[in-house]
C-alpha cells in the first residue's frame, strides 16, 4: 500500500505541475522551471518507533530522578500500566496482561508457577512500549528518561497511551524544574523532533506527578499528540490515585463521559428548584465519542401547575451556561458551552406503566425437548380491599365469581378463567415475553393503565408462577417499572427477587395499594412494595397462591363479619351500608403515586468528547454508575414521583 501511494503521488505532482500558465495577451509561452522537473522517485517510510524523552532539573538539595510510566486505554479501560519494572497489570488487576508482560528485572524474582512461566515466556517478545536507560548529569543536575513506543505493534484496540512523570525518591515535585517532554521520531535521520512540551509552571508542595502528554488514535487511524501537562497525587509507588487523576482528566474516553452526567442531573434539580432527583432517561456514547444524554424530571399532581415556569426555566439562555459551567468544572476545564447542545423540553402524562420481569433459565439438563419448564408466566391479582376482585394473566381477565353454588361470597371467588367481563375495565394487561434460548434468558411483562383502574381497587399483587419445576431452579429473577408512554424512563430500579422457599411454584413478587389519605403527594397514592415471597399454585390452579394473598389482606385490611344472605344483607334500605364500604386500608401507609393528573417534564443533552431469606433488594447496573431512581424504604418504595 505504501508503495501505491509514493507511485500515485508523483503521478498526481508531475501531471498538476506540467500544466503552466500561458499568457494570452502576448501570444508566448512562459518558459519556467517546474518541480516536476526535480521530482524523480517519492520513497514512503512507515512510522514505527517513536522515543518519548523526559527532561527535567533539580537544582537545589541531593540530587534525584523522575520515573516515567505509561498507561495503556481503550474507550472503555486501563489495558496496562508500563513503567520502569514493566507491566504492572498483575499487580492492579489490569487486564491487560495478553500482549503485555513484565520485563526481567528483580522485581520479579518473587513470580511462582504460573506467572513466573508467563514472564519466562515473554522475555524474548518485543514489547509495544517498554523503558530505556535513564541519563543523568549530577554535575549540571539535570536527567533525561526515555521511553520507546513500538506504534506498529500495538493492538488496534488501543486508543490512548498517557505519559506519567513521578520522583523516584522525593516527596514530591516542588523540587524539580524544567520539565519538558519531546516526541521523537526514532527511525528518521537525525531523529526528527515531532513535538516538544515545555511546563511553563512550576509544581507546588504536595504535587507527586504530572500528566505531561498523551499520544491518541482517532478514526482516522492516525496518531495525535496533546499537551496535557497536569499535576496530582499519586506515584509510580502506587498508581490507583493516579488512575483515578486521569479520570478525571477524561481517559478512558467512555467512562469519563458518563461520569459527567450526574454532576450534570443534580444541577438541573438546582435550577429548577425541586426536593426530588431528576433522572437520566438515556445515556449514548456514539461513534464519535459524543455523549447523548437524556433525563426526565417527575411531577406529582401538586407540582403540575408549575409545568409552564420548569419550561421557561429549561428554555431560557441562562439553563445552558449553568449547565457548561458544570460541565467545565466537572471535566477538569475540558468543555465549555460550544460544545454543548441542548434539546427543546417537552412535557407528558405518565400512566402507563409496565411490570418487566426477567430471569433466568434453570441449568441445562440432557433433553430439553420441551421449553415449556423455562417459562415463568406473569399474573397480576386485584382486591377490593379483602375481596377478589380480578385475576389477569396471559389469557386475559379471569372473571371472578362473588356466587357459587348458589352461596355468597364478598372476598370474591375464582373458578378458572371465564372469558366474560372484566372487573379491571382494561386498565391490566398481559403484554406478551420474550425468551434468548442462547441466553437462556425470558422475559414477560403486565402493563397498568393507572388512571383507568376503577376506583374501588386497593391493592394489586403481581405473582410469577412455574408451570411444572419449582421457581427456586430459576436465578437472576427482576423486576423493574418502568414508563411505557416514554422510552428509555424507568419510574424504579432493577429489583432482584429471591425466592423464601426451594418447592414453591409461585413468586409473589410486589404489591401496588392504593391510600385516599391526603399525603403531600395529594389523594389516591399508589404505593409500590416489595414482598418477593414464594407461595404454592401456578397459572393452571391459582387456589394456594389466592390462599396467600387472603391472607396478606386480613392483615393489612380491616376485618369484618361476614353477612349473609339470610341474616339481612345490603338490600339498599336507608340507614345500611354496603359491607364492602366498611372495607379501610389500615395504618400501614406508604407515600406514593398521586392519582390525579400527573405531568413530566423530559429533554436531552449532546456533549462531543475531547478527547428474612424472602429479601427484594435493587440490583447495580454493569458500568457502575447505576439509575437515579425513588429509594427503596422500610415499608417498600416511595413511588411519589413515578406517575409524573
């Protein structure tokens, strides 16, 4: 390819100089010297070795040396830490101990078994990036410390690789002066100067290093170098302070920038003034290394009139340099307002909801002929109080009886489903799984219309059940709300649930009640508690499970005689009440979800890159930084802010 393109660009120079300017008016040629008469052969030189140099002097006191180490990153991790003794991989638990490996040296005389048959083996590799000897100069007190950089043998998953100075012996750098760092171009004759940085301040008392320069790849596959030049704590002693300095200073590039979105969602709650987290919607690094970034702020019945004020707030010219002015704080000065774009707000009711759950298949056994076991059918059970209202599954609402054999009974009675009317009125919906066989991982879901639900319901219980196995086998069981109007909005986290028992075939994994008490919320709250209890029953018979959730009825509703028929039940007579009404929800209490309107106020964010056994617990996401969420108390979780 090289040779492709030294032949093109002769042939591009000699046939665009051939061509020279005629003068017209006279009628002659100009008789000039062209480059293509001096351009003979274009020879092309790939770029291989590259020689990081660090200067310095210590003017005063015994004299020292500076240590200098390379970090290693993709866009998502540290891949190595290399410095005067090697990879330091295996000591911080870097994993990047493929290509990289320690050099010989004393330090690794203490390797045993493994690791010393890993060392043994790389000795006669050619390392990417590996330290020279060091130049020292008492006498004019001043040293030089190289590091090579083999730039054709480093994988094409590295994307930067940051130069680390620290004192080998002192405290600190207050002593050292005239840092410097030049790139040099090794296999050019006359070794080539390719840049040259000079610290033009001197570091104070308590500075241990300096990021001097870092060397970068971008997508157009070619090697860039920026000053850096930035002091902090940490050495080559120990570099997990200095892992988390270059954090700072946005490597790795991916992590860095979700890192900005939190400082970024608690300056919006400050502009806008409320008690409550805004949340993150949706955080997208693309291609470019652009963060996108999208967050909703949940508002409950009373906060609605203040729709119109959070829009002129979040429309306004000072929201946008209040949020680069976090960012520029929270990016070590790395982004200001040009590189920031902010989209218009919008604002939207949040009433649909919808239940997810997933798990995860049992162990593989020799004949899975039948998927069937590594189904977990999802069932959404609605009282009135302590009566049975409903039952709705994957085949829809049940239908359930309050006569049977010509008896009466107000706790409501269920026979199996029967495809005639639904006391729900259509505000609970089965909508439908998805299962990875490769996986081995399902998921199903029931959606919630909560301001279509009739206004006699007080509870809802969501139940997983098994078909043929015991739900222990399963594992990874979740839960997780989220908004089904809005994508990318969770109204909670992602709950795991645990079964209390090894035999059970059903989970009961939470319960949503309805309060008409007045809270700060306003009427009607819906409260979200986690209960993951196992129970006996399954989609085919709901009687055991049904026992259960009776029984959790009778302890939280208020009780009372049952009237029959005979002894002068509610006939509408003036002065007797309908034994239903005398139905109450008890002391337990729990802030929740307005049932009033509900609004939520929702935008977007663009950043390009510089550079007992029973237990319901949340569950953190994979990357570390998690979702902002409503917290998880004593008595469940407050849902409060979720109907936004």
């Amino acid at each position: 390819e090289a040779d492709e393109v030294s032949s093109a660009l002769s042939s591009e120079l000699a046939d665009s100089l051939v061509n020279i300017a005629m003068d017209q008016a006279q009628g002659w040629k100009l008789n000039c010297r062209q480059l293509a008469d001096y351009t003979r052969s274009i020879r092309s030189r790939i770029l291989r070795t590259i020689h990081l140099e660090f200067h310095w002097s210590y003017p005063k006191g015994i004299f020292d040396s500076l240590d200098a180490s390379c970090i290693m990153c993709n866009e998502e991790k540290v891949l190595d830490i290399i410095d005067g003794h090697g990879s330091q991989a295996m000591k911080y638990a870097v994993p990047g101990l493929g290509p990289y490996s320690p050099r010989p040296s004393s330090h690794n005389k203490s390797l045993k078994g493994r690791d010393r048959e890993h060392h043994d083996a790389s000795k006669a590799m050619i390392l990417p990036v590996s330290c020279r000897d060091e130049i020292s100069d008492p006498t004019l007190r001043k040293g030089k410390q190289t590091m090579e950089i083999r730039v054709d043998l480093l994988p094409p998953s590295v994307s930067d690789l940051l130069f680390v100075i620290s004192p080998t012996n002192s405290r600190d750098l207050s002593k050292f002066t005239n840092l410097r760092s030049v790139v040099v171009d090794a296999d050019s004759e006359g070794s080539e100067i390719l840049a040259d940085n000079e610290v033009n301040y001197q570091a104070k008392f308590g500075d241990e290093c300096a990021v001097l320069i870092s060397i970068y790849r971008l997508e157009d596959e070619l090697w860039h170098v920026n000053k850096i030049n930035s002091f902090g704590h940490g050495s080559h002693r120990d570099y997990r302070t200095v892992m988390k300095k270059i954090l700072e200073l946005g490597y790795p590039r991916h992590p860095a920038m979700r890192n900005l979105v939190p400082p970024v969602l608690d300056r919006i709650q400050e502009e806008l003034n409320i008690s409550h987290p805004v949340k993150e919607t949706r955080v997208h690094l693309t291609e470019k290394h652009a963060l996108e970034m999208g967050y909703a702020v949940e508002l409950s019945a009373n906060q609605k009139a203040m729709t119109t004020e959070f829009l002129q707030i979040l429309a306004s010219h000072a929201f946008p340099q209040a949020i680069s002015e976090t960012l520029w704080l929270s990016s070590a000065r790395r982004m200001d307002q040009k590189q920031l774009s902010i989209n218009e707000a919008i604002f939207g009711d949040a009433w649909r909801l919808r239940f997810e759950f997933g798990w995860t298949f049992p162990p593989e056994q020799e004949e899975e002929d039948d998927p069937t076991p590594f189904f977990l059918d999802a069932a959404c059970v609605i009282f009135e109080g302590q009566a049975l209202r409903e039952l709705v599954d994957y085949r829809g609402a049940h239908g359930v009886r309050w006569v049977m054999n010509g008896v009466l009974d107000y706790r409501g009675y269920w026979v199996g489903q029967i495809p005639i009317g639904d006391a729900t009125g259509g505000a609970v919906k089965h909508v439908g799984g998805d299962f990875n066989y490769t996986a081995r991982e399902g998921k199903t879901s029931m959606e919630v219309q909560f301001n279509e639900i009739p206004l006699g319901v007080t509870d809802m219980f969501f139940v997983l059940s098994s078909h043929s196995l015991p739900i222990s086998p399963f594992s990874d069981i979740t839960m997780q709300v989220k908004d089904s109007t809005h994508k990318d909005h969770n109204i909670s986290d992602v709950f795991e649930l645990t079964p209390s028992t090894e035999k059970d075939t059903a989970l009961i994994a939470c319960r949503c009640s309805r309060s008409m008490e007045r809270t700060q919320w306003g009427e009607g709250i819906w409260n979200l508690e986690m209960l993951s209890s196992s129970s006996g029953g399954q989609a085919m018979d709901y009687r055991p499970v049904l026992q259960t959730l009776y029984a959790i009825q009778a302890s939280t509703q208020k009780s009372r005689q049952v009237q029959w028929p005979y002894k002068g039940g509610f006939n509408g007579s003036k002065g007797r009440e309908d034994p239903r009404s005398l139905i109450r929800d008890n002391t337990v209490r729990l802030d929740g979800v307005s049932s009033a309107d509900a609004v939520m106020l929702g935008g977007g964010l663009h950043l390009p890159s510089i550079g007992s056994k029973s237990s319901a617990r949340r569950k953190d996401s994979e990357d570390g930084t998690g979702t902002r969420s409503v917290p998880l108390t004593a008595r469940g979780v407050d849902m409060a802010r979720q109907m936004s």
